[in-house]
C-alpha cells in the first residue's frame, strides 16, 4: 500500500486529531510540548487510557505499545494506584518537608535496588541525571563526564553530547562508542585524571533501541575504577529488567544509579541513590555539601504512585511481560519474512526495537529506512497499535493474552499494507 493511501486512511480515521493539534500549534511549538511523540502528518490526541488500551478524540482504539515513553508500568489508569491517589488528594499533596508517603517510597527503592544505601528525589529523570552528574563530580573533585556516543539521559545539556548533531563538550563531556570497550579505555587513559564519571546505559535507545554486548557494561564498569571515576548507571528505562533492576541482571555494582520513568507510577518523579559516603554529600545539616533542590521532590502523590508502582512489580510479573514481549518478537520476523520485508528486531526483556534492515543497526546511528519505519508506524496506527514513532516497543504488566494477540494481528496487517 503506497504512503499516500496509508496516510489518507490515518486522516480519515483522525479528523478531530487534526483540529486539535492545528489548535495547539498557535499556542506551543508544534502542537506538543517534547520531541518525542511528534510524527508526520500529525500525532494521534488521546482522551483516555484503561489498562493496555488508549483511545484518541475520533473514539479509536489501540492496543497501547509504548506506555508513556515506558513510564507506565501497569498500565494505563492501574486501579491500585489510581485510588490511593484519590485518597492521598484529600489532605493536600506539598508541604515543605518530609512526608510519610516519602520515608515509605526511599525505603521501598532502598530495599529492592543493592546499592541503594540512601536515596534522593527529583521531579524528572533528566533532572536525576543532573543530580547524578552533581554528585559525582562533589565526590571526586574532577570536572569531565564520559558517555556513550548517541546515549540519551535527559535533556541536560552536559548529557546531551552526542545527541542532534553536537559533539563532545569542551571542559564538560567526552564521548566513546557504545559496546566498544576500548573505546573508553582510550578516553579514560587519555583524560582519567579528570573524568568524574562514566554514565551508561544498559541499553540505548535513542535512533534505535541497542543492548549493551555481554561483558561491556562490566569491562567499562572495571576501566572506570581503574581511572578512580565513579560508574553511574542510567536505570531509568531498564529497572524492568530485573526484580533488582539492570544492575542484579548484567552483574554491575555502580556507585551511582539515577531513575525515572516507570518509578514514578505515571507521576513526574525522578531519583538518584548511592552507597552512604557518597548521598551523605548532600545531608544538608553538612557543611561545604552538595545543595540539591526541589518545590516537588519527594511530594506525596509521587510517593504514593511511586511505592505502588515499584513494590507492584514482582519478578513473576517482569517474567511474564519478557515472554510477551518474545512472543511479539518470534511473530513478527515469521510474518516480514512471509511477505518478503527485511526486518531486524532488537530485543531485551520486554523492550525491543523494530528496524527495516537486513543487518544489525549501528549503536546511537540513525533510524534504518526512516520512510518505510514512517509508513509502517503509520500503518500500525490504522490497525489499532500504538508503539514508539522510531520502532520502540514495550510492554507493561497489564498486557493480557488476548491484548498481545490483537497487538500482533494489527502489526502484522500493517507488515501486509507496507509490504514490496
């Protein structure tokens, strides 16, 4: 099917979309207030979530593969929390302060994640991000960063080297290749000295979604101590990974590890822990320690969702949601190979990435075939499937048997409607 019957039939489906997105366009930048979620001709405007599904403005439905960013671990409008935060409004939701709802949300991270001595809020997994790079750089008293070339960790622009075209930041950030451990070495013997911190991810996902290799994250985890920088872990999308969070998965101990998303239940939150010598840096009965800030951080409808959210996600439920994701995974490539599409697919627990390619993408490199990646997020959406504009796919806890099954029919229709 040629782009312009796919998109005729997105804009037949969508009208009132359409309107209200020329009708946020006059009053913010493109109709939408990040990046991510924009797509040609125009995003989809939801009104509502319930469990696996969304449903837009015209009254469609879509079996929901992209939760939010992956944000939303169980779901949309996961009932558990949704009533405890109608509870939790009753008495106010911000006071200066520690809250009870706090001390509980701190104690559930710290006795789930191993290095988690202490822990510290923020309202965002960028602002994590910043908050981890502050402290690092307090404890060891050096000024460089050191990530992956194409490794997204919020829009903080220290960590944004690499990323839409910039390169390494002059006095701030340095860069070396993901799943190249030698890479970083050479960086780390050229500039260890002053290099604060190595900050990874388990697996990147900005272009295309690309698992760390076996044994990389821990070879630069070893060459980073060797230097006397800190390895900070970027947990925020693969704490799904494992009951205790990539790190219990791939064997790492890092010094510091930074969340977001799905921790936060579907509320704004962020958090950054550590081993005790490093997070007493920012006791504030400390003199000469880190200031960290923050009207919201740790507020109660945070907690709340948060809490639930992470003590909610048992292992058998992380389990259930991998064999999900596999199941969508072995479906597909039969189906693209039976219709004649080169399809390479990139999968770990319950993230994966789809990819038209006949070979494995380059690690933080652009979309493979973006106008047929285009056409087929396109497609997807005229079957009833939602998954990330760049092929990202994901599960959540609220995945049924019979959700998965439509997932795939509808993403296999659309595998028919962008075939050769």
């Amino acid at each position: 099917m040629a782009l312009n019957s796919i998109e005729e039939t997105y804009r037949s489906r969508t009208p009132k979309s359409a309107a209200l997105l020329d009708r946020a366009n006059r009053s913010m930048p493109g109709g939408l207030t990040r990046n991510f979620g924009f797509f040609r001709p125009y995003p989809v405007v939801h009104q509502r979530g319930q469990g696996p599904y969304l449903w837009d403005v015209d009254g469609n439905r879509y079996v929901d593969l992209n939760y939010n960013g992956l944000s939303l671990i169980h779901g949309h409008a996961y009932k558990p929390i949704a009533q405890a935060l109608a509870q939790a409004t009753e008495n106010g939701w911000a006071w200066l302060g520690t809250n009870l709802p706090q001390i509980e949300f701190a104690e559930a991270l710290c006795k789930r994640i191993k290095i988690f001595e202490k822990v510290l809020f923020t309202n965002s997994g960028t602002e994590a991000s910043m908050l981890a790079v502050k402290m690092a750089r307090g404890f060891t008293g050096r000024p460089l960063i050191l990530k992956a070339h194409g490794g997204y960790h919020g829009t903080y622009s220290d960590l944004e080297a690499g990323l839409h075209g910039q390169g390494e930041i002059a006095g701030h950030t340095l860069l070396a290749e993901f799943n190249n451990v030698e890479s970083f070495e050479r960086v780390l013997a050229q500039h260890g000295p002053r290099i604060a911190a190595v900050v990874l991810e388990p697996v990147m996902y900005t272009g295309v979604v690309m698992p760390a290799l076996p044994g990389f994250l821990n070879q630069v985890q070893a060459a980073a101590r060797k230097a006397g920088a800190l390895f900070v872990l970027d947990d925020c999308l693969m704490l799904r990974l494992a009951y205790g969070g990539s790190a219990e998965k791939f064997g790492l101990e890092p010094d510091i590890t930074f969340l977001g998303k799905f921790v936060g239940g579907g509320m704004p939150v962020g958090a950054v822990g550590a081993r005790r010598e490093i997070m007493d840096l920012a006791d504030p009965g400390r003199a000469g320690g880190i200031y960290h800030g923050g009207s919201f951080n740790g507020n109660v409808l945070a907690s709340v969702a948060g809490r639930i959210a992470v003590e909610h996600l048992t292992a058998e439920r992380i389990q259930r949601m991998d064999a999900q994701a596999d199941r969508i995974k072995q479906a597909l490539e039969a189906r693209a190979k039976a219709v004649g599409l080169s399809l390479y697919m990139l999968c770990e627990g319950s993230v994966m990435g789809l990819y038209f390619s006949a070979t494995k993408p380059r690690p933080g490199g652009e979309l493979p075939n973006p106008e047929l990646s285009g056409r087929y997020h396109l497609a997807c959406l005229n079957h009833g499937v939602q998954m990330g504009p760049g092929g990202m796919v994901s599960m959540s806890t609220a995945m049924t048997d019979e959700a998965v099954a439509e997932a795939i029919a509808g993403m296999s229709a659309a595998l028919e409607d962008v075939r050769p």
